[in-house]
C-alpha cells in the first residue's frame, strides 16, 4: 500500500508539471505557471529516487501503469 501510494504521488506530481507547460504553451496561460510546473517536476525527480531499486525494471513498469490510470 505504502508503494502504490508513492506511485500515485509520483505521477500526480509528473502529471501537473507537464500540465502547466502544456497550459502557457497551448492554452495561452501566463508564464507564472512555469514556476510550480517546474516546481512540480523537481518534486516528481525527488520521489522517483524513493523509490525501491531491487527489480527497477518491474518497479518502472507498475509506475507507468499507476500514471497511465491516473
């Protein structure tokens, strides 16, 4: 329960940092949206270090199923 949590943190955290550059690119939004955008993806670069490294291969893959139903 404690990893998927992490994983559930983890791609929420990818998931707004893209968003806010994709929002001042494509939707016209101020610029100020980059500071927690990157905010957002340093703390997204923070966790991805906590998380478990025996069989990171299988950890990544459940990750990327966590962010894909996110």
């Amino acid at each position: 329960m404690k990893t998927f949590l992490l994983f559930a943190i983890t791609a929420l955290a990818e998931i707004v940092g893209c968003f806010a550059a994709y929002a001042v690119l494509r939707q016209g939004k101020q610029v100020l949206w980059l500071l927690p955008g990157a905010a957002s993806l340093v703390l997204f670069a923070w966790l991805l270090t906590l998380h478990p490294t025996e069989g990171a291969g299988r950890i990544y893959a459940a990750y990327g199923g966590v962010y894909i139903a996110a």
